[in-house]
C-alpha cells in the first residue's frame, strides 16, 4: 500500500502536473525521502550486522530510490 500511494502520485496529474498542479510533485518529492531514508538505513545495518542484504529490503530501497526520477517535477513546482 506504501508503494501503491507513491505510485498514484507518481503518476497523478499528467506531463504538466507540476505547472498546473504542484502540489503533486512536491507530495511525491516528499515521500520519496520518507520512503528512501529507512531503506537505505535498513540496508546499512543489515549489512553492518550480517554481512548480508535482504533481496525484499533491497527491492524497496531500488523503488524508493526510483521514484527520485519524479524529483526534476518538484523542482520545477
């Protein structure tokens, strides 16, 4: 459900979305760091700890970490 939230304002709004609306692309710059910082913090201690990374945590860091695409639109907001 996290993903499936940052997904719809991924691509809520169309092509001039942050013009016509730029509260979406600021949303999504906003939980794209929400979601990106405790994956990233997740993979440093599973690595620190185990020596090891989790392949489920680390598909949600690479989609966290996608979503920063849409980030050029809240600059443009």
């Amino acid at each position: 459900m996290n993903y499936g939230f940052a997904a719809g304002l991924a691509v809520a709004g169309g092509a001039d979305r942050a013009e016509r609306n730029p509260a979406l692309p600021l949303a999504l710059a906003t939980k794209t760091g929400w979601n990106a910082y405790p994956a990233v913090r997740l993979g440093v201690e599973e690595w620190g700890s185990n020596r090891a990374l989790c392949a489920y945590s680390q598909a949600a860091t690479l989609v966290s970490l996608a979503l920063a695409l849409a980030l050029p639109a809240a600059g443009r907001a």
